[in-house]
C-alpha cells in the first residue's frame, strides 16, 4: 500500500504528522513500502533535510527537469510512475484538480474515510506532552481575559468600562491573543461572547460587554512548535449573578462531572452523551426548538484534541480507549437567560481518564 499527501503542513494534520515538518506551501509526500519521501521547492529543501522526520527529500526543480514540467501533478505522478507505483491512498480532503492529473496518467487514487493515519487515534507519551503544553499556553490566554474583566468598572446602565473605554468582546479577544502568542500559541478564532451572544455555541462575540450578565470565555489555540492544540472553556459574570444564572452555571458544572466520571475503556461515548442529556433534562433543562431557534443541550458532549481541533473519532461514535483524548463541554443556552459552558480535555486511562487541563475561576468577578 502506497499514501500520498498533497497540501501545507499548517493546513493539514496528516502532513503534519508524516512529516513533523512546517510549510507554508503545498507539498507532495509519499509512502512506499515503509519509506517516507518528501518533494519540496528550493526554497524549503535545506530546511526540510535538517527537520523533515522522512527518509528521503527530493527537490521538486531537479524533478521538474526529468519530467519536462513544474505542475506538481506532473511531478508527483512522474515520481510514481517511477517507482512503479499504480494506486495510491490520499486523504480525504485529497485536491480533486491533483487527483485527475494523476488519474489522466493512468494512476489509481483511493480517498481514506476517517482517519488517514488511524495511529492519530491514541496519543503517545510525547504526544501526551505536547497536548499538556497546548493547553498550558490556552490557560494563559484565560487568565488574561479573565484578568481583563475583572479589572473593568461596572458603569452607567451596567456598561464595562476598561481603561477609560467601553469594553468589548474585541478588545478581551485581543489581550488573550496577544497572551497565547506570547507564549508561543497561535490564536484560533477565540470566544468572547455575552449575554443573548453567548446563546449561539459558535458566535465568537462583538461589541460591548455588559455587567451582571453570562459571558462564555473559549479559547482553543495552536502550539507553534508542535502543532498541538489546547481547549478550555470558561463562564463567568462581571459583577453579581442571579440565582437563575448561578443555578444555570452550577447545572452544566455537574454535568460535566457527571461525564468525565463515566469516561473510561470500553464505555460507548453515546452513553456518556445520552447521560448528560438525561441529567439536563432531570433538572428540568429541556432541550427544544423554541421560535425557531434551539435552545438547551444541542451540540457534543465533546470532541477529539490533537493536531486538530476537531479530531476523529467523533465522541458519540466511539468506543472508549486509552490513549484517546477527548474535550468535555457541555452547555445550557436559553434567550433571555445566556448560556454557559464549561470545557476541560482528558485523556482515557487504562481504568477511567486523566483531566488535563485544570483552571480554576469563579463564576462572579
């Protein structure tokens, strides 16, 4: 069996775990037989033979010559049909334009359902690592929006005011940007919503922020170095809450006690979900369409961490195994209300699951 990747390592988890190797461009890998080759341009090819965790790098131009043309379809199917090779896997999200120069030469291209390289599932001890510090550079980046709020006065009307200005969502994503690049993440679309905002899971959060209200904090960079990414989610009200927002907060807290404690091999993730789903519902936390528009429990328990933010297998399709790593972050969001989430990541054990990320911060600031 042969594999083939075409695509920036930034951009592509498989390439970045075939390779350890960081390029802004698009570029051809290729496993054959064991032995793992890389084609790069001039311009990375010094770099690539000091880091590139392959055996073989080749230079695109010296191919280009031997095959009359620079297109990286033309070189990779040259380099193919030299090796004799007639069928190769690719990923999924593999370019349809470089699969029909391949195919045009004759070649078979099989897309991978799931994971391209299975082994990404479970997590090794440097991986382990790696995750630990992901996660070490996104509670920075907490603790400075969380350092934020707490130092804004609560103004006229409930308006927060920071430094001598409104604050808003933008300004508390901007310090805890700032915080992770700093050190050494690189900030993914970080969370700061308040109040009816914070009622969509994914509304990253604009404009002014009000006191007293729900404000959900989630903040998933990358680490520079190794690719990893880190998860963590936090609730909090500038000022007082009301017992309605307490009871809503203490609520989704339970309830992730309630699935990290389920979590161990051999336990279907859908079990873990359908049990959060029941523990809402038994509170009397319903999850239904009201006005058109869900409210409630309405997305995953969690998700698999890795190289990417979103990594297979899906929580509600798998069935648990050591070395997996899993976000846990369930959520109430009801209009009128707001919304709270809280999220850690674990990693499955041999006898339950270790939680890897740890952060304390109250509910009121």
């Amino acid at each position: 069996m042969s594999k083939m990747i075409y695509a920036a390592s930034p951009q592509s988890a498989d390439m970045l775990y075939a390779t350890g190797f960081h390029a802004p461009d698009a570029f051809v890998f290729l496993e054959h037989r064991g032995r793992k080759t890389i084609v790069l341009n001039d311009l990375e090819i010094d770099r690539g033979r000091r880091e590139a965790k392959v055996d073989e790098v080749l230079a695109a131009s010296d191919l280009a010559r031997d095959f009359g043309s620079a297109s990286p379809g033309i070189v990779a199917a040259g380099l193919l049909h030299r090796r004799k090779i007639r069928r190769v896997d690719v990923p999924s999200d593999f370019p349809l334009g470089m699969a029909r120069v391949l195919e045009k030469t004759g070649l078979k291209v099989v897309p991978v359902e799931g994971h391209f390289w299975p082994q990404r599932e479970t997590k090794t001890a440097r991986e382990l690592a790696a995750i630990r510090h992901a996660l070490r550079i996104t509670v920075v980046g907490m603790r400075r929006a969380v350092e934020v709020l707490r130092a804004s006065k609560i103004g006229r009307g409930g308006a927060l005011r920071w430094n001598g200005k409104i604050l808003t969502s933008e300004m508390v994503r901007a310090e805890a940007d700032s915080a992770v690049l700093r050190a050494g993440g690189i900030p993914e679309g970080t969370i700061v919503a308040g109040g009816h905002q914070a009622c969509d899971p994914h509304e990253r959060g604009h404009g002014p922020l009000r006191a007293h209200e729900l404000i959900i904090l989630d903040i998933f960079p990358r680490d520079a170095r190794s690719g990893f990414f880190g998860d963590l989610t936090r609730t909090v009200v500038r000022g007082r809450a009301s017992e309605t927002q307490r009871r809503l907060y203490q609520t989704v807290r339970a309830a992730q006690r309630t699935a990290i404690d389920m979590i161990k091999p051999r336990v279907k993730g859908a079990a873990v979900h359908r049990a959060v789903q029941d523990f809402f519902a038994s509170r009397g936390y319903l999850t239904e369409k009201k006005r058109g528009r869900w409210t409630g429990f309405f997305h995953g328990t969690g998700h698999g961490l890795g190289l990417d933010l979103h990594e297979e297998p899906r929580m509600a399709a798998t069935v648990f195994r050591p070395g997996q790593v899993f976000t846990v972050e369930p959520g109430l969001y009801y209009p009128g209300l707001g919304g709270a989430r809280h999220e850690d990541v674990v990693a499955v054990t041999r006898s339950g699951c270790q939680q890897l990320s740890r952060l304390s911060v109250p509910l009121e600031l």
